[in-house]
C-alpha cells in the first residue's frame, strides 16, 4: 500500500486527477500495485512556498514537483527505478518537465501499517 504525497505549485493543482491517474498507473504497470491500491495527498501551494536552487546537480529546473513515497520495504533497487522512470514518463504526457520532478522513497515494515483491519 503505497501512500504518496504530492507538493506542486497550486497552477498544476487544476490538474490533480489527471497526476492522480498517471502516478497511479505508473505503481501498477512499474510495481504490480492493484489498481484500487490509491493513497495520495495533494498538497498545493502558493508561488514562494517551495523552495528549491533551480540549478542543484546541473538541473534546469523551472517550477518543482515534489512527490514523497512511503511504502513497505520489498522492491529492489532496480524496480524502485523503474517505478520512478515510469512515473516521470507519465507526468511528461501532460507536459510535466523531467527536470522538475523530484521523487523520494521512504521505505517501511509491513508492522508499519494500519489499513483498515
């Protein structure tokens, strides 16, 4: 059960269900996540309230998404990447730039969750 929260500039805010739908199917097609499996918090913000050096690690970063992932720990490297390429794929489609996207996991035990029951 991934939870994610999303920062983004309120503009983009307009467009939450389509992020929504495109994060969503990136965990499906990238981890095998079922597609019932949503858990996103939107948090929009006013232009000044995320800040971030536009040119950290040779980025041309224009505006910054931001997009923080907490899940059990049981992918692999390789698939955590895969996810985060795939999630970068499906935000461009909308004209998201790759370069102001920021993902980070945050990785957890199964004894870490409630869900319900």
């Amino acid at each position: 059960m991934p939870l994610v929260r999303i920062d983004l500039d309120r503009a983009l805010f307009e467009r939450k269900e389509e992020i929504s739908d495109e994060v969503q199917q990136a965990f499906v097609d990238a981890l095998g996540v079922v597609e019932n499996d949503r858990f996103q918090i939107f948090h929009p913000h006013d232009s000044g309230e995320i800040v971030f050096d536009p040119t950290y690690n040779n980025v041309d970063r224009r505006s910054l998404i931001l997009l923080q992932i907490t899940m059990v720990h049981m992918y692999s490297p390789e698939a955590k990447r895969r996810l985060f390429e795939e999630i970068v794929r499906r935000l461009e489609t909308l004209g998201l730039r790759h370069e102001d996207i920021l993902i980070s996991a945050v990785e957890v035990g199964y004894e870490d969750w409630y869900a319900g029951r």
